[in-house]
C-alpha cells in the first residue's frame, strides 16, 4: 500500500511548499509560489513554485511549473525587479557584477525547461556566486527558448516574486 501511494503521489501534479531547512551547509528555502501575474491569458493556468539553495559562495535555484502546453521549451530568468501588471515592471534580467566580457550565461540565472506531455517542466541551474539581498525580485517565464548569444526568449508570459538574497 505504502508503495502505491508513493507511486500515485509522485505522478500527480502538486507542487507542494518545502519549509525553510538546513542540510550540511546549504540553507533550503520555498521562495516563489505563484505566478504572481499572468502576461498572457492563454496561459491562466499556469502554476510556479521557486526554490533557492545558498552555500558556500554558490546559488541553485530550481523553477517547478505546471499548467503549460506539452512538449515545448520555454526561457526562464531571475529579473531584477518584482512583478507588476505591466509585463515590463520586472525589469531586466539579473546580472552579477559588472564584468560585460564575461558570457551573459555566467553571469545571469537561465532557468529554461521543455516541459513533458502533461504541461509540466523544471529548470534549474547553479551559478558560483551569491545573489545580493534587493538585487534580484522575480522569476519571469518567456515564451521561447533562451537565445545564448543575446539573452533573449520572447514575450513575457508569467511572473512569479521571489525575494532572492533574504
């Protein structure tokens, strides 16, 4: 029995909240839950959930969605401000530190996912640096892929606040 509820929990679609934990060195914690707005209505139904890991100088942070079309690759980013009505009022991706010789893939959060037949995607990344307190308030979904030359993915489909660095 137990095995078969394990199984049947693990091919739902829940997201559920994790607590705030400590494993080692590395600080767990739920951050983002949302979208906190749509930009797009054919995408009403989306839901996100945002998790961050800091230790030892590094970051990891994963992005869990469900609700989207299957079979597709959409760009994710950390943004520099919260969400707002206005698909713009995240601002423009996060960047650490001021060194523009450097790729924009080492120096921004990419978060991009294909997601599988039933809608549902995870991106994740760690990058070797901390993100400061107030630098960083949202993770946006866009609608295509990352181009890695330019940063660009497309329009801005759903924003979800995450106040990463607190």
């Amino acid at each position: 029995m137990r095995t078969s509820l394990i199984g049947a929990l693990a091919g739902t679609a829940v997201l559920v909240a994790a607590p705030t934990i400590t494993v080692a060195d590395r600080v767990l914690v739920d951050h983002g839950r949302g979208p906190t707005v749509v930009h797009d209505a054919a995408y009403a139904g989306i839901r996100t959930q945002v998790h961050s890991w800091a230790a030892d100088g590094r970051t990891e942070v994963r992005l869990m969605v469900r609700g989207l079309p299957p079979a597709r690759t959409f760009g994710a980013h950390v943004h520099v401000a919260p969400c707002g009505a206005d698909p713009m009022a995240s601002g423009g991706h996060y960047q650490h530190g001021t060194d523009t010789t450097q790729p924009l893939a080492s120096r921004e959060i990419w978060l991009d996912f294909t997601t599988d037949e039933q809608g549902r995607g995870v991106g994740s990344t760690e990058v070797p640096w901390l993100v400061a307190a107030g630098t960083a308030g949202s993770v946006v979904i866009h609608a295509g892929p990352t181009d890695p030359v330019t940063g660009a993915a497309g329009a801005r489909l759903a924003c979800t606040d995450v106040p990463f660095g607190q």
